[in-house]
C-alpha cells in the first residue's frame, strides 16, 4: 500500500490548513513545491516564478516533488503532500505542451486516492505567492480533476466543511494505517 496521500484541487481551496491539521494529529506532511520555489526566486530575485515563467518554476516543482518523495521514505505512516509530483507536471505539460512529463507520474506512483478540494471563493485570496486570479485557479482545478482519474487515480471532492471534519473524513477514507 502506498502511504504517500495527495492533497490538490484549487488554490485557495484550504489545502494549507488542511495539511497542518493533519501534522497536529501527528501524520508527516509534505508542503507546497510551489510556494518554497516562490519565496525562494522572490528572496534571491529569480526568475523560475510562475507569473514570469512557468516553464522553468514547472521544472523546479517536478524536481523538488521527486526530492520530497525521497526525504519521505524515512517518514512513518501516512504523509500528506501538500499538491504532487503531478501538480507540477500538469502545470508543465499546460504551459509547454510536454505531455510526455506525464509518464514521470507513472513511474512514481501516489496512494491511489486522491482528495481534491473545490473552487470555494469565500476562501480564496491572491497574496504574494499566488497572483492568479479565481477564474485561472479554476481552470487549473478542472485540468487537474480530469488529470487525475486519466492517470488511474481515485478522486475525492472534499467538502466545504470545517478542517476538523475534512481531516476526520480523510482518516477515515483511508481507513488502518499503512
């Protein structure tokens, strides 16, 4: 059985929180590629951001995500990742049209369920490290909610309910642990 559980769906969809409550219960997480690359290119002026290129911050995404998966290995139990090795692909193969990243997915597989939070724009904000707008992030959800079951993965829609419940239902979906 695979421990390695994704988190993905819409930014400002509460994957953050969601992840952090799921360290407080004491489960390994892993965070968000995305926004590491982003404080790093900002603190050092680069230019890998997704705004300026998103070509190279993809690249740096799948390279930090397949590194993540490594340190991971030494992790007990479920570990929760925080958007995937297939997240940055995705972006990839949508800014570039390198559809052949897709077969980097398959030979680093994930738990077989996926759990997706939804476009919820009463949560959702633009801030330093995300400066696209609601529709573009709604755009990559669908791109990723179709990806995912392409790819042989089961996806939950996690609803709009509290951390609490979100993390319970999480725990209980994916039932004994690993």
């Amino acid at each position: 059985m695979n421990r390695f559980v994704i988190l993905s769906g819409c930014s400002g969809g509460g994957k953050s929180t969601l992840l952090a409550e799921l360290s407080r219960l004491g489960h390994a997480i892993i965070e968000e590629p995305g926004r590491r690359i982003v404080a790093e290119e900002q603190a050092s002026g680069g230019s890998a951001l997704p705004w300026l290129d998103m070509p190279a911050f993809a690249r740096w995404a799948i390279d930090m995500a397949l590194s993540d998966r490594k340190r991971a290995r030494h992790a007990e139990g479920w570990v929760f990742f925080d958007r995937s090795l297939i997240d940055a692909a995705a972006a990839l193969a949508h800014a570039s049209g390198e559809e052949t990243v897709l077969d980097l997915c398959r030979q680093h597989p994930y738990h077989e369920t996926v759990f997706l939070t939804p476009p919820w724009p009463e949560l959702y904000a633009p801030d330093a490290e995300r400066r696209h707008g609601l529709e573009a992030a709604i755009a990559e959800y669908q791109r990723l909610a179709a990806l995912f079951p392409r790819l042989g993965y089961q996806t939950v829609l996690l609803p709009k309910v509290s951390v609490k419940e979100r993390a319970a239902m999480i725990l209980a979906r994916l039932g004994r642990a690993p």
